[in-house]
C-alpha cells in the first residue's frame, strides 16, 4: 500500500467511467446539432438528443453533496475554527465523485419542478432537503438542505451557463452556496467548479471539472483557494485538484491540498505530514428517503421524467425523446398562458429576493425556530405534510 505522501493513482489515466465513445448513429446526430451552433452559443436553449442525458433531474442531482453526512454531522461541536473550517473543505470535495458513466447531463429542470427527500441517520437525527426550479430562462435551481439537531443548513443557488466551444461544451456553474452551523451563527460561502464535456467533434468524449473554487468564513477568517484542474493536450492530469487553505488577514498558509477530485485527495499541514483528506473508496454514501413514484405529485422530479427514465434504461431513444418533447412542449404552453394573462411566476417553497429576479430564499428561512425539535416538526409540515398548493395545481406535466 503507498503512503498518502506516494498516491499510486496514474493522473495521466482518465477513468473510464468518464470516458465515452459514441456509435456512428449518436456520433452522426450530434454533429449535425453541431454543425448548426457557432462558438459561443447559449446551449441552455438547444434541444439536446437523449443519448446525452444522465437519468435523473438536476433538482436531484445536487443531493450527491448531501451523501457522506458522517464528514461533517459533527463538526458544529468542535471548538476549534480551523478543524470546522477542514471538515466543511472535506465535506465540499466528498460531493464530485459521484457520478454517471460517461458524458452525460442531468434532465435541465422545468418550472415548478421541484424534488424533495429525506435521510435518516443512526444517532436519530434526521435532515430534510427540497430543491425547487424557481426560474426557466435564465436556469435557477434553489435548494435547502437541513438536519436541525446537527445544527446544520445548507442552501444554495445552481445557476448553469452552458456554452459551445467548438470541440468542447462548457457549463459554468454560476451561484453559490451557503452552509450554516445553526447554533453558532457561522457562514461558509463557496462556489462551484465548471463542467466540460471534450472531444465532441474528435477524440473520445470525456468529462472534466475545472477552474478555481473558493470557500471562505468571514467570521473565522479563513479561506480556501481551491483549483480544479482540467488537463492540457500535452500536459497536466486528468480529475486533480490542488489549494490552499489560508488566514483572510495574513494570507498565511496553513494547508496545501492535492489528489483527485473523483478517488483520493490529501492535505499536507504547513508543519507537519500529509494525510488523506477524502478517499471516494472508503466512504459509505448515505441513501435518501424518497417517496414512491405513485405517490409521488405530477410536477415532482422522478415522477415527471418516469416515462424519459424509463425508456432511457430500455435504450428506446424514439420514446424518451417523445417524452421528453411533451414536457418541454407543456412547458411552453404554460408560459404563453402566463404571458397572455399578465402573471407572474411564483415559486413554491422558495420566494424572490428584492428586485433580483434570479434571487431566491426558502419562504421559511427567517422565521424557522431556533429550537431543533421544532425546527425539525416545522420543516417537515412544510416540506412534505401540508406544503404550500403547487401553482400549476393538479394540472398534468406532459
């Protein structure tokens, strides 16, 4: 076995769960979408084949940071600022390994879409996570994640800018999020790497997260200077990362990270030796609780995409572009019929912030009680008993 000074991972090597190559069929429909883009092209509002698409809504997609709670459930306990601080580092990287086999995107979510669950943990304490599409155009996905007796929330906005870049596709994930020790009034404020997908004209398509990240805590003066690192044609590495964890006033350094994003990662003290930060391979991911498609209401992430999913697993393109079409083809029938009326959207369980139309907050952040039990019994008649009347009401999806 190495030492964690010594990983044994070859960064030159991308993993092959990142890696696709496409059939003559996919590969000739892809580029003659291709062919019909110029470099710089907004793709949020080009039709992508299903062949691309990840089974699951992006609404659902960000709960993979919610899936290693053991990293961070008990950080609002310590005393000292700098161990929080690395766990919350931890915590952040922990949420990037996840994820499908090749070059794929999750479902773009529609208006009102909106996906909710629940996880249960073994000391008996509990968390509960709702995420909303509280725009269409622009894309703003809201989410609140949060386990009241861990004393932790965790809230956000996804704002994606997907662009064309001639042999590459990037989404630059705009937004940012904002994770809460409840009971010490404490705020981490990050954001998110982009996402390319390679070789789209030429070479195998591969999956790369990039560009710097940084997480920083005012109140404990502290920051993380974190770059993803996409590789070069002819150097650098596939899936690294690399950074610093510093003193905002001194901009003293107090640990070097590296690794890999999708395996292992280390930290390396600025007097001491280096450890293992997160090992993908060593964790346990923590399931959520969902509620049964059936049961589940028609603007609801897994119920609304069922029919896609489906045929997505069977390999029937036909049906699940089909599908697909109808939600979209839905979707715009519903703006018209809101432009005609004079309406406005407004989002269920999130509201605007000031004038700021992309701006949203979760309609109970400021008056949840500080108490944990009723904390919890509040966000759950919320959230799942009794949740605000959707407003599309019971009208279908597609």
């Amino acid at each position: 076995m190495s030492s964690p000074t010594e990983p044994a991972d070859d960064y030159n090597v991308a993993d092959d769960d990142q890696k696709e190559v496409l059939d003559d069929e996919p590969r000739s429909i892809l580029m003659g979408i291709i062919s019909q883009l110029s470099k710089g092209t907004d793709l949020h509002r080009v039709t992508l084949p299903t062949f691309v698409l990840e089974p699951r809504s992006m609404l659902e997609r960000i709960t993979d940071f919610m899936c290693h709670p053991d990293l961070i459930m008990g950080t609002h306990a310590k005393e000292d600022p700098v161990e929080r601080f690395v766990d919350v580092v931890r915590y952040f990287v922990s949420g990037w390994h996840i994820r499908p086999k090749g070059v794929k995107k999750p479902y773009n979510p529609v208006l009102g879409e909106h996906f909710r669950c629940q996880y249960k943990y073994a000391d008996g304490t509990n968390a509960f996570f709702v995420a909303e599409q509280t725009s269409h155009h622009p894309p703003v996905s809201n989410y609140l994640f949060c386990s009241p007796e861990n004393h932790l929330m965790v809230q956000g906005e996804v704002k994606p800018k997907s662009k064309f870049l001639g042999n590459s596709a990037a989404t630059l994930m705009t937004g940012e999020t904002r994770i809460t020790f409840t009971d010490r009034d404490e705020e981490y404020i990050l954001n998110l790497p982009n996402v390319y997908a390679r070789g789209l004209l030429f070479g195998t398509m591969i999956l790369e997260l990039g560009d710097n990240v940084t997480i920083k805590c005012p109140k404990t003066d502290l920051v993380c200077e974190l770059e993803f690192k996409v590789k070069g044609y002819f150097t650098g590495s596939y899936n690294a990362l690399g950074g610093k964890i510093k003193r905002i006033s001194k901009r003293d350094t107090l640990y070097e990270l590296s690794g890999k994003w999708s395996d292992k990662s280390f930290i390396k003290p600025a007097k001491g030796d280096t450890a293992v930060l997160f090992s993908a391979e060593d964790e346990h991911i923590h399931p959520k609780l969902v509620a049964p498609e059936a049961e589940q209401e028609q603007y609801e992430s897994r119920r609304l995409w069922s029919k896609v999913t489906a045929a997505i697993a069977d390999r029937d393109l036909d049906t699940a572009t089909d599908e697909k079409t109808k939600i979209e083809a839905r979707q715009r029938a519903n703006r018209i019929a809101r432009e005609e009326r004079g309406d406005a959207w407004s989002p269920r369980f999130f509201e605007q912030v000031g004038d700021d139309p992309e701006s949203f907050e979760f309609k109970l952040l400021r008056t949840l009680p500080k108490d944990p039990k009723l904390r919890r019994d509040t966000l759950n008649e919320f959230i799942f008993t009794n949740p605000p009347p959707h407003p599309y009401g019971d009208e279908p999806a597609s």
